[in-house]
C-alpha cells in the first residue's frame, strides 16, 4: 500500500539505502530521492536502483515529500533539521536512524513548522560496511528498531513511523529518549568503548619486542571487530551521549574492579561463580 | 612417517582429540590411547575413531608410550604429570596443551625421570564447543602454536615436538614461559576478563526495569562470545596467570581511563585519534 508519494533519504548509506530499498519492496512509497555530498555514490543509489534520482540541496529535494528520513551522522542531524524545517510541506513526517535520541529529538522538536512532525527512530541494525553499495533490503528484518516519542510528538506521525518500521520487518518497542540513551549506551556504546580501549592498550604495551597482536586467534579478533568501526561516527556519539556513556564505563570499571579483586586474592569459587553468572546471560541471547 | 608406535592422548577433548586426529590422518602415531574419567565421552571417542582404546589409569596407559599429550584443565597438568613421571618409558617425551605456561613449565620440569622429556605448548586454537565429540582434524591448520622451551629442555625432544605441531598444520613460534603467559595474557586472558565483566555489568545494571540483553544485536553478541567460554577453564587460567592477568587488567585499565577523559572532556579530536589508532591496527590482523 502506498503510503507517501515521495520519500528523500538524507545521507544514503547503509542504514537510509536500506530503508529506502525495503520500502520500496514492499511498494509503502513511490519516488525516492537522496540527498548527500558525495556524487558517486549517489549515481550508485540510482544504477542499483535504491533511488530515482538525487539533489544535492535538501532544501528543494523536500518540496512534496511526505517522508523524510535522515540518516546523517548524529552530530548533523539537528542541522539538517533546521535547514529543511521551514520547506516542508504540510503533514509532512521527518524521521532519523541516529543512534543518540536525547541529542537529536531535544534539538529538532523545536525546529518544526506548525503542521510537520518530527518523531526520533533508531534502527539496531548494521554492519561494518558503509555507503549505499553496502545497503540491502533485508537488513532490518528480525531487528528492533526504538521509536522515542515525546509529550510533543504528534500520535498519527508515531503510528506511521512504527508501521514503516514494522513493514521494514522490525519490532518497534517505544522508549523515553533519556532511557533509550542509557540502554544503548550499556549494549553497544559501552562495548565499543571496551573495544576500542582493548585494541589500543595490547597494541600499546611494549615491555615486549615484536607486536602482540600477531598472535591473536578468532576470538580476539571477534571480540575486536567493532573497533573497526568509523571512527567519526563514534566520535559524534561519545559527543552526543556523553553522560549516558559516562554512566556506563563507570558502572563497568566497578565490575571490572571486582573481578580484579578475585584474580589478585586467587579466590576461585568467586571467580568461577563471576564466569559463571556471564556464561548463563551470554547464553540466554545467543 | 610414524614417529610414536604408541601416544596417549590424557584429557580427550576438542584438544586432545583433534590433535589425536591430525597425527594419525597423517600417519605419524600408531596406536592411540585415550585417558579420561568420562567412559562415554572416551567410548565415542573410540566409535569416532579418534582413538583406539581408553584407560581409566594414566599411569598403566603411558607404558610403552613414546609421546604423550596432556590436555587435561592447565590447574591439573602438574598433577597428571607427577602420576605418570615415574611410569614412562625412556625416551618418552611428554607435550602438553595448556594455556598458561609457567605454571606448567616450573611444575613439571622437575618431575621428570632422567632420560624423559617434557616440553611446554600451547596451541592458540580452539571454538566455543568441548568434548571429542567437538575435535576435528583441521583444528590447529593456519594458527599458532607457541612452544615454550627452557634451558633444561632436551633439544631433540624439542625438535620433535616443533615438528609435529608443523605437521598438525600450525606455525611454531618459541617462546620464553613468562613471555608466553604475558602475550597470552594480552591478546586472550585479558579480552576474556573484560568481556564477562561487560557482560555481567551490562545484566547488573539496574536502572531500569526489563532487561537490557535484549535490546542487543549483532556486535554485542560477537563482542561478547568468550564471555560464554567454560567458567571453570577460565577459573583456572586466572589462578594459575594471575600476576599476568592483572599486569594486562591494570594496562587496559589505564587506556579505559584515558578514553573516559577524552569522553568527559568533550574531546572531539581526542576521541577520533583513539578510535582512529585503535581501527587501523585492527583492520591489519583482519
């Protein structure tokens, strides 16, 4: 069923050449036009069929659309709001993937027109590629993806951002923005702060000749895997959720802490117990 | 080329077993015992032709063995081999899988018999699953096994040793025993700690009610793996690597601070450099 006659994709990546393509599919909008910086990859989001065309000018590429969906770097996302708040057209509903939800919907509620409606999304979806040439249809099936509305936030605009979600093959759970923050600091910012500091302090330590890392096997090099991920686009969410992250490594170290307690006392029944309480909830979500 | 009429494989794992497989696929062992306390997992080991024969009695087992390998927990290796030093024959050497070894190295120097040879390894390999059940032959192709000798290790016993590994399909770097435990200490003990205490700090935090698990997807669920590795393994790494363990804790929790302040301070280009640093030298061992 056809929803919107037009949807612009600002930022076509991974996560807006996505949604764009299962949208599509699933035949929920007509033309699509992305909006970005980068010419080629845009002509690739038109030769793969992802878009019908591009502009490089938000402000124009919004005249008609009934959807629009940012999908920029966090940092941006406010910005690109207020560049194309006061040309959208009437009933129109702006959403985001932004993984940092306090940060932008505090900074785009205010932005919109009378009539406009703004409504904060994170799709818990990805990959370690990027650009539109990484995109597919499927990437959000099986998924949730957190919807945040506010006190503000208008009920038919929510409902149809869930639906779109739901028809991309996610479950939507609805969260406070503050809490959504808190609960992805703990699972995926607080991790990749793990990562990141790992990698660094074995690549670091030199009380040895001859590079460390050479000797890794799968499992650090699993464990690792999301500090290969863009360092600009963490930059801009350890920016923009900093307290929540805060919060979290702070927790963390005090775990961290404790276990360091019981390896230095050699206390074994309270290590294997510590191993233990982590292997059941790792197994849970296997 | 048969190099041992008779091995005994003392602890019928994924370790011991598929180093049991590898060795006799290439004909370089004759007749393979097993030594265990499980009858079935022995009997399967027999049905899947992993050995020929199993003992309950290591001691009776190593007669008239020219190689035996230990991969029994690292905490029991010294025991296992005190019970059978004074039964092996001469020329026998003894090998075995443990991943720490300078507890290994210093208990079970000592104990051999003139004209019996132990020689220290550990084959950085291994999965998620247990049992012989688990093994396959292919286990140790294309990874590492560190070979740990010291200045009373018998160099032909040595040789023997380094070859057989090579023939199992691995490189075989020699290590000094501490040097080992410090780089195992970096690149697998210390992910191991920070990710069941990630893992149990992301399930403890209480701030919310529902669970926060969840909400994981894809990265928290590989980041976290080896938080579902076998608590009693790892108890015993941590008693038997402790000084190392908390050398690497105290190391990585010196980066973690470091990344805390950037995160506090706001620290845009701080932040980007760590992140920076910590993909590049990740994407190399990709």
């Amino acid at each position: 069923m056809l929803f919107f006659d037009r949807m612009v994709v600002i930022g076509l990546g991974l996560i807006g050449g996505s949604l764009a393509r299962v949208l599509r599919e699933k035949g929920v909008v007509g033309e699509v036009i992305g909006v970005g910086r980068g010419e080629a990859n845009l002509k690739r989001g038109v030769e793969l069929g992802v878009i019908d065309g591009y502009s490089f000018d938000a402000k124009e590429a919004v005249k008609g659309a009934g959807l629009v969906f940012i999908a920029t770097p966090v940092c941006t996302i406010p910005d690109v709001v207020a560049e194309i708040a006061p040309h959208l057209e009437p009933g129109c509903i702006v959403t985001d993937g932004g993984s940092v939800k306090e940060f932008v919907v505090k900074g785009c509620e205010p932005l919109m027109k009378e009539g406009t409606f703004f409504v904060g999304g994170h799709p818990i979806a990805g990959t370690e590629h990027s650009g539109v040439e990484a995109s597919f249809s499927t990437l959000y099936q099986n998924r949730r993806c957190i919807v945040t509305p506010t006190e503000k936030t208008d009920p038919q605009a929510l409902a149809k951002v869930v639906e779109l979600w739901e028809i991309a093959g996610s479950t939507v759970p609805l969260m406070d923005p503050v809490q959504h923050d808190l609960v992805v600091a703990s699972i995926s910012h607080l991790p990749h702060m793990v990562a990141y500091s790992l990698v660094n302090a074995v690549d670091g330590y030199d009380r040895f000749e001859g590079d460390l890392l050479k000797y890794s096997a799968g499992g650090f090099r699993d464990f690792t895997r999301i500090a290969s991920s863009d360092p600009v686009m963490w930059r801009d969410i350890a920016l923009t959720n900093r307290d929540a992250i805060l919060e979290m490594m702070d927790f963390f170290s005090g775990y961290l802490a404790k276990l360091r307690t019981l390896v230095e006392k050699g206390d074994g029944e309270g290590l294997r117990e510590f191993f233990h309480n982590s292997k059941q909830k790792r197994d849970a979500i296997l």
